[in-house]
C-alpha cells in the first residue's frame, strides 16, 4: 500500500478497493511504528485526519471527489493549521496554536486530501541540514546517521520512508530540493508568486515559495494542482489561470534543447555525483535532447549575497516575535525592554540568533548601502544570466547539490560549509525562476539529485520532462532499507 503512486491510491479509492479511513489508518500505524527512528514529524493529528478521512469516504460516495480526495499527506510545520500547533521547528512557537489555515493548508482540504500531521524542519527553515530544529535532528532514511537535509528535511524523511504518500515543503534558499535530493525524492520549488505564501511563516518573504516534495514528477504535479492558484490575500500572488500540471507530462522531449552550465560542473561538484549525472544526461538525450554549454557567469556570487539578503529578510519578519503577542515569553519580566530580550534569547535558536544578528547589521545605516543594497544590485545580475541562458536553451541542467547526504554533526559547527551545500539551489530563488530536483542514481547508496531549472511559469515542462526520465529509470522507486 505505501509503495502506490498518488494515481494509484486515487484509482484504487475510487473503485473503493479500500476506503479513505483504511487508508489513513494504515499510514497512521506507520507513522507510530516506524517514526521513533527518523524524527519526522513534530505533530500527529490522527482525530482530525480520521475525521477528514471519513468526509472523503462520504464525497467519493456522492461522486463529487477531485484526483486527491482521501489520500494521506503531511505539511511542513511552517504552514499555519487552524487549531493545531505550528511550531515552524522552533522554541518560540512551542505554544503556537494558530488560529486559521495558510492557503496551502486550505487549498490541500478543499481538494479532499487527508492531513496526518506536521513535519520536523529547520528553526523558521534557517538550515540544511534539520539540525537547528527545537525538536532534534530528522534521520535520514537512506541512513540514519546522516542527514535527510534542510530545511524541509522532516518532510523528505517522511515520504522517503513512506510514512506519508506525498508531502509539502517550502524552498528560501533550496530546501524542497536539497532534502529531495538527499533522500531519493522529487521536490518542485515553483516560480516565486504561483504557490501563495498566506499562512506560510515568513523567513524571508522575496525568497520563500511552497511546494511539494513526493516519489515521482507525477505525483508531485497533482499535489501541485491542488497547491498553485493565484490568492488575493498574498500581494506577491501571481495572477496566472489555473493549469493542469499531468496534462503535459507525455509529451515527447524530441528537439529539447538543454543547456549545461559550465560554473556547476566546476570544483566543489564532487566527482562521483557528476559521474550519476553524466549517465542521466545521456538518458536525456537518448529520448531526444540536445545538450548545449551555458555561462551563468555571477553563479559564485549567489551563496554571498543570500546570506545577505535572507537574514536582512528575516531580522524584519522575527522582529514580530517579542514575547508581547504570541510565542515564547519569558518568566518575570521586569520592564518592557526585559521582556524583549530574554523571550527572545530563550525563543529562539543559535542559527537564527546568528541570521538576525547579520540581517540586522547588513541593514543598519551606514552599512545598507554597502551590503543590502549591492546584494540586490547582484540578484539583478544572477536573474539577467538566466534570461540570456533561457534565450539559447529551453532548460538548465545541473547538480542540485554537491555532494550526497552528510553524517549528522558533520557540518553543524561549520556555518559556511553548511552554506555551500546549497550552491546550486540558491540562485533559483534569488531569480525568482522554477526549479525540480529528481533523483538520478547513488553514490555509496547515498541518493544523487539532478536539478532542471526551467524558465518563469515553465512548470508544466520540468514535469515533464522530469516524468520522461522516470519512464526510462527507477531511481524514483527505490526505498531505503528497513523501510520495505
Ligand atoms: N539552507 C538555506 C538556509 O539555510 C535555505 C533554507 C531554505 O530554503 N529555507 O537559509
């Protein structure tokens, strides 16, 4: 049952083979046998997806179900859920309940999908690694003394080890596809403004984006059927008309033009990983592709100036966390100036003391000119080298990350190193532009990501694309050992 595809599941609840609670149950069972060794999620809400589930059994009935109605998914726990703790993975918001649904949220239960519960991420998403987490490292399935990746890491542990079909995330900076990546998984971050940001806790708001994170490109464009649509209540919302992401999937990659860069197949790529990746490129143009060298010539620029722009982003967005309103206040406070410091420094976590810290400095007077804003004079550049990339091919291949999975402890007192893991995710966001990472073989039977970067609104293509190369390989079935 948990090695079905999300078709599957759907045909399977609409011929009623098993209903919705059957299934919701089954995966609640794995979720409390199997999650005491991943960490994955942070909440289980198995009332209220039982509830759900019996709602879907009655729509199926009634034959007013959409291709999701009845199947089991899990949210990152930076979704805000009407009711149940969001925690967005830190100390602050231990005793968050929030009081409505993000848009995603709604979008999800609106579709008839049946929530199991909240998964583990980074503090506020800060992270790649699930290490800053309030509620310990997330273990990756593949191996549990690595780290599944960040931040959406609970959520790639999660569906990796099929305690859940199909899960969302969030990507700032990677962090649908660097998890994706390391536990064998397909994560789609879309184009910034297609998935709305309403209810999804801000890290930094020009960056942030949702998305899903599942097994097959398939899979992951329904969740995204369901997660896309334009919201008035998110002013950075796109206003573009529905589409069906499966519609495309089929069509034929003769005539795909493929573009190489040649700054991520450079050092720091780590040999084995580009060796998985020139086997995947000679798939690609077995069914069709042509491959084409690129320059994206600002690429190394893309980690510095994040770390600029993200902690400026976020010393704003948690400014709103000050012990007065919700989250974390601190015992006794003996003025106003008291309760600001000490909720704050008992809320919040080393790796987001150290963001705001720099986003606050990055913005002071004085410095803003110098830091903030050549950094966006920078972004400016990184989005112009894709538009000129973009001219010449239909798609970028690359690594999503440069190495495989990393040993639990390995990076976590090494901040930069940490960074670098994110080299080749980072300047999608910064661009704005969609982006998939699919898997594409393993190295020390550690999963390799391969990354598609498509232009603006070209989601349908990646899919696509990405559902090409998962007709001809299996990467996307394997499963970690010990998982079945
Ligand atoms: N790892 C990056 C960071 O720590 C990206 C995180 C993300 O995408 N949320 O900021």
């Amino acid at each position: 049952m948990h090695n079905k595809t999300l078709s599957e599941l759907s045909q399977a609840l609409h011929l009623r083979e098993f209903s919705s609670v059957e299934l919701t149950h089954y995966f609640l069972d794995r979720i409390k046998r199997l999650d005491t060794h991943f960490n994955s999620f942070i909440t289980i809400t198995p009332d209220i997806a039982l509830a759900q589930a019996l709602a879907a059994d009655e729509r199926l009935q009634s034959g007013d179900a959409t291709p999701l109605t009845g199947i089991p998914m899990a949210h990152k726990d930076i979704f805000c859920t009407q009711g149940i703790k969001t925690s967005c993975g830190s100390k602050m918001l231990d005793n968050f309940i929030a009081p409505y649904n993000a848009t995603v949220v709604e979008n999800c239960l609106a579709a008839g999908m049946v929530m199991l519960g909240k998964t583990n991420m980074d503090e506020f998403a800060m992270g790649s690694s699930n290490e800053t987490s309030y509620y310990g490292p997330v273990k990756n399935p593949w191996d549990t003394k690595t780290v599944p990746g960040g931040s959406s890491g609970g959520s790639a542990a999660a569906v990796a080890a099929r305690l859940t079909p199909i899960a969302t995330g969030t990507d700032t900076g990677g962090s649908i596809r660097q998890p994706a990546a390391f536990c064998g998984l397909t994560g789609l971050k879309p184009t910034y403004g297609l998935v709305s940001r309403y209810g999804m806790i801000a890290f930094a708001s020009s960056l942030d984006q949702g998305g899903p994170i599942g097994h097959s490109a398939e899979d992951v464009a329904l969740l995204l059927n369901a997660m896309a649509g334009f919201d008035s209540r998110d002013s950075t919302s796109l206003n573009h008309p529905k589409e069906d992401y499966t519609t495309h999937l089929n069509n034929s990659l003769a005539g795909l033009k493929i573009g190489l860069p040649k700054e991520y197949f450079s050092e720091g790529l780590y040999p084995e990983v580009n060796k998985v990746l020139d086997a995947a490129r000679d798939q690609l143009e077995e069914v069709g592709a042509t491959l084409h060298e690129i320059h994206l010539p600002h690429t190394h620029l893309a980690v510095p100036i994040y770390y600029i722009i993200a902690p400026a982003e976020c010393s704003s967005n948690l400014s709103r966390y000050d012990g007065v309103r919700f989250g974390h206040r601190c015992d006794n406070p003996q003025d106003l100036i008291d309760l600001y410091k000490r909720s704050r420094a008992e809320g919040f976590g080393a790796e987001v003391k150290r963001r705001i810290m720099i986003g606050t400095y990055a913005l002071s007077a004085g410095y803003y000119d110098a830091y903030y804003l050549k950094a966006q004079k920078i972004r400016r550049l990184i989005r112009d080298d894709f538009v000129a990339a973009f001219k010449q091919v239909d798609v970028i291949l690359g690594p999503t990350t440069p190495t495989t999975a990393f040993k639990i402890g390995e990076k976590v007192n090494d901040p930069i190193t940490m960074y670098l893991s994110d080299i080749y995710t980072i300047s999608g966001n910064l661009a704005g532009l969609p982006a998939i990472s699919i898997p594409a073989g393993f190295v020390n039977q550690r999963p390799v990501g391969l990354q598609l970067i498509g232009n603006y609104l070209n989601e349908a293509r990646l899919l696509n694309i990405a559902h090409q190369y998962q007709r001809c390989t299996d990467w996307h079935r394997q499963s970690p050992p010990g998982v079945g």
